[in-house]
C-alpha cells in the first residue's frame, strides 16, 4: 500500500479521499495570503522551492488593485506517500487547462499528462521543457501554482477511478460551455466530464499549492505574476532590433559590421557576442580572450554608435576562470564539462559570481547576457549535472535544474539592481515565478508553427519567448521568420554560424564563403521593412510592457486568455495577442494561404484597413512583405517614426491611427531608462464629433504625434 | 543535505564515498548465488521487484556448463538518500555498455543517460521504452541487474565528480583497447577515462543487485538469460509465417484469406484476428462477437489447413465483460478505456483472468495470443492508468507499469503450461527477466533502420522483437521490410488496416477499396520467394532457440556480442547475428548500396558464395531480391525445402551447404512439439577428405539431407 497516511484535506472532498489506504482527517481551510491568493498546506513541504528561493516580493499593490474575490474558487486536497505528495484539484466539465511553462508540442492541457522535468530541446510531448512551471490556469479563471522544485507528474483530468459494482457515474454539473461548442477534437478528452487535475511531486512529503483567483482568466495570470513580483519591463532599447554575431567574430569584426548597419540603414539596438569573447567558453572561463584585446574601448565605440553590448556564457566555470578557486567550496559536487557549477541558492556562489561580472563587463558597459546550457540536456548529450548532484545550500541535482536558470538569471540581476541599471538578456531556462526577471527564453529547436506556440503558450506562466531568426530554408522563410521575431519579446536576429547577415545568403557554408546571392539587396530592403516594422511599434509594445509590470498582464498571450468564454478561441495557438489591440497570425513559409479565428467584436486588417466582424474565422493570404495582424476596433494605435535605433529622438515621434468609431484612449509611457523609472503617462485621446486627436502630455514630455490617421 | 546514510559498499570504494553526507560503511560481501551470479544487498530493497515476483526458477544446469568465474567481475557500491537508492558501479577505460532493454533509438550506452521508463512509441532517446530492462552487459565480459519495479535512472559513464583543488587526476588502468581503436564517434563519450555506472532507483530504500560473469560477454548475456529461467522455445510452427488480417475482419473473411493462401502458394503458419473478435475491444470483453459466430468451428476448419490462431486482446476489461465483477476486487483502484486493471500480481486475478481464457479460447485451440496495449502510452494518448495507482498486491502503478507486460504473459503463459501445450505470441511490454517467455515485442513505430537496431539491441536483454511489416511505401519498401522480416524472431505480416495483402496494393486506401497494381502478381511471387527463405531456415533457427532454452544464448544478437574484442563491432546496429553462422546486414529502400561490417575470420555471401576475408568493412549493392546475408566460414547450413507451413513433412527435408574447408558439424533438434520436447540430436558432418556429408540421426528422425552442396 503506497499511501500511508493523509495529510491534508481542503474544500470538497477529492477522489483521493476514496484510497483504501487514505485516512483522511480535515486539513485547516486555506489560508489568503494576498487580495484573491490562497496557499492550501500538505505534511511539511520541502525547504527548498520557488516560493522559499525568491528574491521578488509580490506586488502587492497591484494585487489590491485586481477586483476582491470573496472566496478560494478551487478545493484542493492532499495527501503523502512512500512516492511523495499527491494533491487533486476538481475540474468541472468543458474547462479548458493552459500553462506548464514553455510547452512547445502541445497546448491545451486538459485530457495530459506531463512530467516537468527540465530538459533541453523537447520533441515529444511529455513535460520536458526549457523552462517548465509548475502552474497551470483554467478557462474558469483561477490558476494553481504547485510551489515545488522537483520534477512534478500533472495529469491533467481524465484518469478514471474505478467504479465500484452498480455505483451510479457522478451527473456532470451543468456548464456554460456545453460540449458541442468544443472544437472536435477536444472532445476525445472527455472535456464534458467532471474529473480532477492529479499532481503528483516525487520524493516531496508535503507541498504548498497556490490559487490564484481571476475573476478571468487573464486576471488568474495577471494574479499570479504580481505575486511572482509583476513582469519585467525591458529597456527601450531592449525592445529594438537584436543581432547577435558569428561565435568567432573578433573586436574588429564586431565593429566592422556594427558600421555596417549603420551605413546600411539596419536598425539595431543590442549586438550579442557569442563563445570567441572568453578564453574558455566550454566551460566558462568569464574572461576576455585574445579577440577582444579591448573590451572597454570596444563598448566605448559601439556607444557612440547607439549599440548595446551583450555577452553569451553559461555558468559551469572552467579551472582557468579567476573564479574556479574562490567557487570550489561553493559549487555542487559534479562538474560539467569540466567546470564548477555554482551553487546559485547560495549567498557565497551568487556573490563571487556577481562581483567578477560587476567588475569584468558590467562595470565597462556590457549591458547584459545571454545565459546559455541552463537548462538540463542530459537526454540530449548527456553533460549537465545529474539530479543526484548535491549542493553546499541543501538542493540535490533535480531541485537545482529546476531552479538554476532563474537563480542564474537572478545572481546578475543582483549587479543591475546594485548599479541601478535596467538590463534585457536571453536564458535558456526559467521556471515558477518568472515574470520579473527581463528574460527572454529560447531553444535549439526551429520548427516556425512550435516557436509561434511557444509566444502563446509562454504568455500562460510568467515566461518571455523569443522565436528568435537564425536561419532560413529561403528567402521566404527568412521573411516569414523575420517578421514573427520583430512581433515578439525581443526582435533577435541570431547570426551566430553565418558570417553576414542572412538577408545576404541564407545558405550556411555560401554565406560563410562569401557567396551572396545576386540580389540579395532586394532581400535585405524586404528585411529592413520588416524590422522597421518593428521600430514603430516600440512605443505601443513598451505600454504593453508596463502593464506587465504593473499590473501582471502579459504582453504576449494566447487568444484564450482574453476570450475564455469563446471556445473558438481554445485550440489557437497560430495566433497571439499582443498588447491590448493587436492579434498577430504569422504566415509560414510554403503556405500561401492561412485560417485566423477573429474572437468577439470587430477587427481591422493592419494593412490593408479592411473590417471584419469577430467570431468568425477568415482564410487570408498574405503577401510575403505582410504579417497578417488585426486590431482591435476601438483601438488608437501609436506608430512611431522607424528609426535605426531607440536613442534616435525621432523614435518618439508618432502616427497615430484610429480604429473604430468611438476608440478609448491609448496611454503611453515616457521612460527615462533609469531602474526606477518615472513612466510619466501620456494619453492619445480621439473626439470623432470633432473629428481630431489629441495628446495629454507632461511639460517634459518626449513623445509628439505628427499625425492623426482614421481607418474606418 | 540528500545522503543521509550509506547502507552497503561492497568491493572497491566507489566514487560514492567521497560525498561529504556518506557515512561510509563496509557492506557485506556479495553473495554468489549460483555459478557465476552474485548478489549485493544494499539497504531494505522493495518487496515488489522482478525477481521477487518471478515465476521462473533459474536454469541452474546450464549455469553450471558454463565456464566458472572465481571473482564477482564488478565491485559494487552503494547508499540510500530520500531520492531513492544509489548504486555504483565502475567502469574501465574503453568498456562499452550495451543492454537496457529494448531500444530503438541508441545502440552503445556508455556515455548516455537513460530513465528506464515504461511508454510506448519512444521517439526520443531518454530511456522510455516498451520494454526496458534495468540489465546492461559490458565489453569486459560481465552483466549487470539491478533488480527493481522502478523507474530507474542508469547514468552511464561520464558524469564526473568536482577535483578538489590540487587534486591529481586519476589515472586510467591499461586497456587492451586503446581510444584510437574505437570508432570515432566514440571518443567523444570520454571512452577513454575510468568512470562508473550510476544507477538511481526512486522511491526505493534499498535494492539488489545481481552481477553475471562471463568471461566473455556473450556468456555474460547466456548467465543473465539462465538465471532467467533459459530462453523461450517456439513450437515449429511459430516460426512459420504470422499474417493478422484486418481488424474488421469476420470469420468467413479469415477462412477465404485462409484458402486463398494455399491456392497461391503463400506460405503461412499462423493467423491472428485483430479487435473484430471480441464484442468490445477498448476495453476489452474477451467474449467471441458476431462477427465470429462458431469459433470452434473456424478453428477446426483453419487447423484442417494446418493453420494455427492467434488473438489480440488488451487486459483492460470492459464492463460487459463477463470477468469485470470478479475482477472488481482484483484489480487497480484506476480504470483504462471504461475497464478494470487487473492485478496480475495477486493469484485471484491470476486465476480468474487465466481459467476464462483457457475455457473461451484455449480449449478451443487458440494457439496464442498478441497482448496489446500493455505499456504505458500516457505521453502518446495518456490513457494508461497512473504512476500514482495502487494495487491490491501493494504494487503501485509505476511497479505495475515495469511488470505488468510481464506478469500478463505469465497469466496466459500458465493455461498453456496447465494444458502442456506450448505457444507462441506477441506482446507489447516486457521487462527484466523475460528470456523464458515465449513472447516477441513490437511497436507501433516503423522506422525500419529503428526496427533493425532493435533486433540487435533485444538480444543483450533477453527479450525478442519483430521488425513487423506492416505497409510501405513502394514495393521496394514492402519487399525489403519483408526481408528483414523473414529473418526475425517472428516472421509477421500485420495487415490489421489493410483488406488484402500488402503484395496486391501497398497504398493504405487503395488497397482497402480493391485497386490492385497492375504486376500485383509478379510482387506476390517476389514476396512468396522471400517468405520461403524464412521456411528454409527453419532449422537452423529452430537449433538456435534450443540454444537459447538450453543455454542462454539469444538466437538474435548484435555483433558485438560475439566479437566484443573487436571495436569495429562496436557501433554495428544495423547488422546481426542469427544464430551461431549466419550474419544477416538488412538493405532499405532507397539505398541501392551499404557497407557491411565483417568480423575476424572469413565469410561468405550466402547469395553468391564468394568469400570474404574478416577484419574489413566492404560495400555491397544486393539486388532487390536478395538480403545481404554472410554465412560463417566452416559452417554447415542446413536449408529446409520450402512449404506452406511447418505440418508438411517436407520441412524436415534438407540441403545441407557447406562453407569452407574444415566445416564443424551442426547439430539440428527434432521437435516433437510437446511441452518439453525431446529434442533428438541430429548431427551434420562434412568430410572434407571423402568429399562427403553424413547424417548421425536417431531411428525414429525426420529429418534428412537430400542433397550436400558445397561452397568453396
């Protein structure tokens, strides 16, 4: 008999009560720990979590300012045994389950199963992910964080305990949503049934689970990410243009093609180095290497030119590192590749880790990193750490993959809070409580249709997801790919094995030879289009973000989040919201045609001005110099001038266009860039008796509207 | 801190001791438990393990033949933490690692890492398998079982321990085979270094560990396969042909097919229903449907044309099954499909399970079943019933998932043992010790490089798999998966969606709607060709399995097993041995050409009989109707004439072909067919000096040579 005693029981009696082996005994009733969170307690949950390792208060404030929910809206029960803690949560008929972290293969939950385990490039559907979270949200508008960091087993709905002899089947409770509304095929997953999410957490003899209450769906997320401690709000310039450099490109080069860019009329704000900056990348050493005999006047150069710098490493710190000796007694206790993997959940780690970055890039002007081979990749090359691995804090190997990527993520923050510097950077793994840390995941992985999933899927737990360009089949994929990147967290070009930009030759070993296509001019005037595209809606993205920030709401997210009542919204996952107004439904090379599902109320072709109704879905066929994306009527949208980059005074100059009859009033933000930043608000309003626009601005303001559009 | 005690160490410290949190201390030495097999007891090991659940007794007169070790080969260590229990054990520089069960995706272990997880349709490399087998076997000559129900996690070398400062690397100990020998691939896995084997078992306090000596690798597999119980001998006519017609098919359907096979000369042996049998298949009723009016019948009329029947079934029982109320109490506390799982771990579900088959089916004549479905699919359809489960024997779901293919087998295994009857059959599940059941694996996977790696990979871990045919894309595809087929341990044709045999139409569609290719005839006598090969071999693979009943020796092995202190042996996956001569290199389609690997001593293509000198890689372009077959210098192959089924006497009548000069002679069985057979001993002799074949047979032998041909 495995479960040898219950430990914990809240709200409606679950189907675990029913274990012959489960002596249940009422658990005390949740506790409301912030306006509209409740923590149920199981048996004595680990030391070691997400919620015990944060370093990011939650927002309470913005969690006051959601609307008061009277009551816990989920009855979660529990109990231990000899494989851990199980706990079940109730799932009514036709209620959609979202979220698990970054999932690539799959996107509503309900009918699943997935192991969270941390796992580099996942092909198969099973739970293994970059960046998986343990929290979940549901089309009735609640979320359910599971607070632990192990590898956590959700099933989510649809495994059946036995009936006993002539027991009647439990009548479903009636529902909005009847069954016959459900895409098809959902209606394998027994979606009208009453069933229950089942988590089981290995090794772990008691667990703390969080609800998070909506009353929406999108108020559940934007719940949970204030208490995460509200989403990250990247720089300006963090929000344009991204290339990142072949990995043995020198100083020279660098600059070589930082010049480039500039002559050639390329916007870019941030250039990335890959591996040849240290003197060990495999593992790492942190140290300039011979190709970079200049760092700082390497920075001082790209400043003046309005460039960013940002570094590639990973943290397991080579024998040569200045840092391997003072890391030795602070690291876990198996190397990968040969280096220390520094124990992150420690002061002593974080600390000598922090200080060198401080002193050796940050302090010169490096403005933030890519964290690279954070997550686990031992299905996929065997090199990480294995989860037996112990740790100085306490954490054994499964506990820190779950945690490494955000306490790394976390050990640099501590250097940009210190210098009060706001910084924007890529990680390769994240987890719970994400949403503060201004990072952008992404993946070996390339399959276009998966990165468009993972935009939406992300939006669920707190996650930033870059579909990032690396290369292309042709030129088509190349556009197609280019224009779903600048529509995302961060417009990253990543050019890390090609030698020129790929708009000169998509094809590897031609674009390192130096063989261009004939009109590859042609190509890089389609892409300059396609990242000026970008620029001008720096301003409505930054918005976007500072409501992130403030009050939780993804900047990036699925359909569904803000159309849960629609199930025509539930299986999208080819298009994401993006900001208020916006719906992107990126095309894909090789399909001329495509379906987008339009949700409630009307929309406007971006380009073309046309109007649709909602609750319908359209066929489109783009051009290939056009993303389909639809605005929302009512809608004011800002367009800034395109500039090269976000230092250009002219990036906040704006085309305002008007969508709709009777629009509400946009607000932008002026961001000082500073780590505290004032965001003084600015107001777009339109009057359409008197047929004119105005600004509501500040005496300091910078942005201006040169001109009013209406597209009706 | 994880490690809170250390419960057993056991020969040379292991890299274990060094943790700061183990408390070391000495273990009890192993214990030999039979000729050549030790024991380590580590801790208080599950009750629920393969063998404390194993209904087989070890073959102790076959493990006394083989050579006597001395000295347990491999020092094992080992410790218990909250995790689960550790164990270790070391690996020498230059030491492959094969085993683990089935798997498709990886051949050489050494370097990977694998969680031994229960699920079908594996299409990524972590360890989820149909059938894995926590048993791996090394190039130095020795196996190791490490004997639990659990999902183990097998760190296969690689994983290394932080130095402490100063700290000298360790020397490796000379190797006989140095890294320059190996493959190049190889080098990467750091095949040079001395490392261990980890293995983590979850949830577990303890567990056992059983080493194997050899001395040779191949005695090593022989030993683990004897302590199994000795290898499964099919009846003859299990080596026939297998063809399962279409799941809709009725029983006058199967007895036309049935006609239709002789009257065009196809040979076949076995017919197997697929789900139309039974009047409910998900879940399963095991109730003979309408579509079957007179199963006695059927079975009376298929046996007057010496055909046996198979049936294909899934444990899971429907509620209208007239099993389900007495399985109620026996059964897991979760349902599959609406159905019962029952307890095959606890004698009532054994029984009553077991008594209704007999009188439903096996008392009729059913000669076999096909056990579907026994394997966990909840990442591919989530239907299985949970980890989490528990079990009327104390078995909880994740046990079950590692014995529940097992224990099925055994359930039906024991009617046939009752009634002295024996069987043959397929199944989807399988795990540790299963050498002696008379079951071979498949799955619903069809990449047919992955099937052949397969074949090669089932050998180290007592298991059997078909390479089952069951479409493809073209005739070239059809005839060269067919070959592969027919030299398998289970020559199957499975049309269980196609109406007519693949020969007439390959095209799923057409096929179902009676379009036949225009020169159907002529891909049928291509394809007849291919399946009188496999009648010819029948008794020199008959020979084989008695090896495998009698000394463990798989009949299908990868090359390396035999050839371990040949590194050129190393990475070969899509060659193998088929018993003692022959060296079978399967062709795909679309690849007009191959390399062979062809080890020491020479060989000689079966087709053409040119000879080949060993030691070298050579390319070879088989035409279409040829599979790439190498027979062993010094080989007497006997060749049956080819019939319809393994009834007509005319199976027992030989060609016997000499390879080389010096041939061994080849001893043959006769099989009286009954549940312990005699086997006389039929004994081929070439003289070389005469120029002549002998026959040293009993009086009572079939068999005979009708003609001697000589190969030189």
């Amino acid at each position: 008999m495995n479960r040898r005693h219950f430990i914990g029981v809240a709200g409606s009696a679950g189907a675990l009560l029913q274990s012959r082996e489960a002596s249940a005994q009422p658990a005390p009733p949740p506790q409301q720990v912030y306006p509209g969170v409740w923590k149920f307690t199981f048996g004595a949950p680990e030391k070691i979590t997400p919620t015990s390792t944060r370093r990011y208060a939650p927002a309470e404030y913005g969690l006051r300012r959601l609307p008061a929910v009277p009551a816990c809206p989920a009855a979660v029960t529990g109990g231990s045994s000899r494989r851990g803690t199980l706990v079940s949560i109730p799932l009514a008929p036709n209620e959609g389950v979202y979220g698990l972290g970054l999932q690539l293969q799959s996107f509503i939950q309900r009918g699943g199963k997935k192991r969270l385990r941390v796992n580099a490039d996942p092909r198969m559907d099973t739970g293994d992910s970059h960046a998986p979270a343990p929290f979940y949200v549901t089309t009735r508008g609640y979320g359910v964080l599971v607070d632990t960091a192990r590898y956590a087993t959700f099933y989510c709905g649809g495994k059946k305990r036995k009936k006993q002899s002539g027991a009647a089947e439990p009548q479903p409770e009636p529902s909005a949503i009847s069954t016959e509304m459900l895409p098809a095929a959902y209606r394998r997953f027994s979606f009208g049934e009453r069933t229950e999410v089942l988590v089981e957490v290995p090794e772990a003899q008691g667990v703390e689970v969080y609800v998070f209450a909506g009353p929406t769906m999108r108020q559940a997320v934007q719940r949970y990410n204030l208490f995460s401690g509200g989403g990250a709000l990247p720089p300006r310039w963090g929000l344009g243009m991204w290339y990142r450099v072949k990995n043995d490109y020198s100083q020279e080069e660098v600059l070589n093609l930082a010049s480039e860019f500039r002559e050639r009329r390329i916007p870019c704000d941030v250039i990335g180095l890959e591996a040849s900056w240290e003197t060990r990348a495999y593992s790492s050493t942190f140290v300039w290497s011979g190709k970079f005999p200049q760092p700082a006047a390497l920075i001082g150069q790209l400043t003046q030119k309005h460039y960013r710098l940002n570094l590639w490493e990973h943290a397991f710190t080579h024998p040569t590192s200045p840092l391997h000796e003072p890391l030795l007694p602070y690291s876990g206790d198996y190397e990968v590749w040969g280096g220390l993997v520094p124990d992150f959940l420690g002061p002593e780690a974080r600390r000598i880790f922090a200080d060198f970055h401080e002193k050796e890039h940050i302090a010169l002007g490096v403005s933030g990193y890519k964290l690279d081979e954070c997550d686990n990749a031992d299905f996929t090359g065997n090199w990480s750490f294995p989860e037996i691995s112990s740790f100085p804090s306490g954490a054994d190997g499964e506990q820190m993959h779950c945690l490494f990527g955000q306490r790394y993520q976390d050990t640099l923050q501590s250097v940009f809070e210190k210098r009060r510097v706001r910084t924007y950077g890529l990680v390769r793994s994240s987890g719970a409580l994400a949403a503060p840390y201004p990072y952008v995941l992404y993946s070996d992985l390339y399959d276009h249709k998966e990165f468009i999933r993972g935009l939406a899927n992300a939006g669920f737990s707190g996650l930033l997801w870059t579909p990032e360009l690396r290369n292309a089949q042709n030129t088509e994929d190349l556009i197609r790919r280019l224009q779903s990147v600048a529509l995302s967290p961060m417009a990253l070009i990543n050019a890390w094995y090609i030698k020129s930009p790929p708009w000169k030759q998509v094809e590897r070993n031609a674009n390192n030879a130096g063989r261009f296509d004939a009109n590859w001019e042609e190509v890089e005037a389609r892409c300059r289009a396609v990242m000026e595209m970008r620029m001008r809606l720096i301003p409505y993205l930054h918005a976007a973000f500072v409501r992130y920030h403030r009050e939780g709401l993804p900047p990036f997210r699925a359909v569904v989040m803000d159309y849960p009542d629609d199930p025509g919204t539930w299986p999208v996952d080819s298009q994401y919201l993006m900001g208020e107004s916006l719906m992107v439904a990126p095309a894909f090379a090789g399909e001329p045609a495509r379906a987008v599902y339009l949700p409630a109320r009307d929309w406007f072709d971006f380009w073309s001005g046309r109007r649709y109704s909602g609750k319908q879905r359209i066929q489109v066929s783009p051009p290939l110099e056009q993303i389909p994306i639809f605005v929302k009527a009512g809608t004011i949208l800002p367009l800034a001038e395109p500039t090269l980059h976000t230092d250009d005074p002219a990036s906040w100059r704006l085309t305002a266009q008007v969508y709709g009859d009777k629009p509400a009033p946009t607000t932008l933000y002026e961001d000082d860039g500073g780590w505290d930043p004032a965001l003084t608000e600015v107001s777009l309003t339109w009057d359409p008796e008197r047929h004119s626009g105005s600004v509501k601005r500040s005496e300091s303001g910078q942005y201006e509207v040169a001109e009013w559009k209406l597209i009706v």
